[in-house]
C-alpha cells in the first residue's frame, strides 16, 4: 500500500477515536472520520490481545490486503481504521474480506456502481 495512503500519526488515530463514527462487526471494528484529503488513509490496529506476533502480523496482512482489493470502489476523503479483534485471528481471507465489505457497506463508502 502506498506511503500516503497509511495513517501512521498518533494523532490521527486520537482524532479518529474523538470524532470518528463507529461501525463493529464480529471481530472487528471500523472508525471513520472525513479528512480534507482527495483519498482515503488506512489505519490498522492489532493488539496484543489478538496473540503472539506471527497471528497479530498474519491479521494486518490479511486486513491490508482486503482493503488495497476494495480502495478503488471506496468514497473518497475519509480516514479509516480498523481494528481487529480476537475472533478474527485464524480466519481465511474470504471471512476476512466479506466482514471487511460489509463494514464499509455499512458506513456508507462504497460507491454505487451503475453497473452492479
């Protein structure tokens, strides 16, 4: 994924946490909040929670490969973060993808294709 395209600042993800809008599904979480940008920034988050550091590494690939395959049918200007949670830790990417969709589904950035 591209460097301009990650949120990396502690304090985006601080205002993400005061202003952002919350949408959860099982294992995982997803907090939006519109930025003044032309594209989207991507966040995630992995606790330690989630296991030892092969299953939390092994979730953020899966979480950042889902979302480079839908940032071309996603809105514009928003700052997204997700954050994984235990029961998404041994899934396939399948699950992880379809949870993944249906959150942004839900928070309204899927742009509407004429053609679908």
């Amino acid at each position: 994924m591209q460097s301009r395209l990650r949120l990396r600042d502690t304090r985006d993800f601080e205002r993400l946490r005061r202003e952002g809008r919350v949408y959860h599904q099982r294992g995982l979480t997803l907090s939006v909040a519109p930025n003044e940008l032309p594209h989207n920034r991507y966040g995630f988050i992995t606790g330690k929670g989630l296991g030892k550091a092969v299953q939390r590494n092994r979730v953020r690939r899966l979480l950042r490969e889902t979302v480079r395959e839908l940032h071309p049918r996603l809105r514009s200007g928003h700052d997204i973060v997700l954050i994984a949670r235990r029961p998404l830790v041994g899934q396939p990417f399948v699950v992880v993808k379809r949870i993944v969709s249906e959150l942004l589904y839900q928070a309204g950035l899927v742009e509407s294709d004429v053609l679908e």
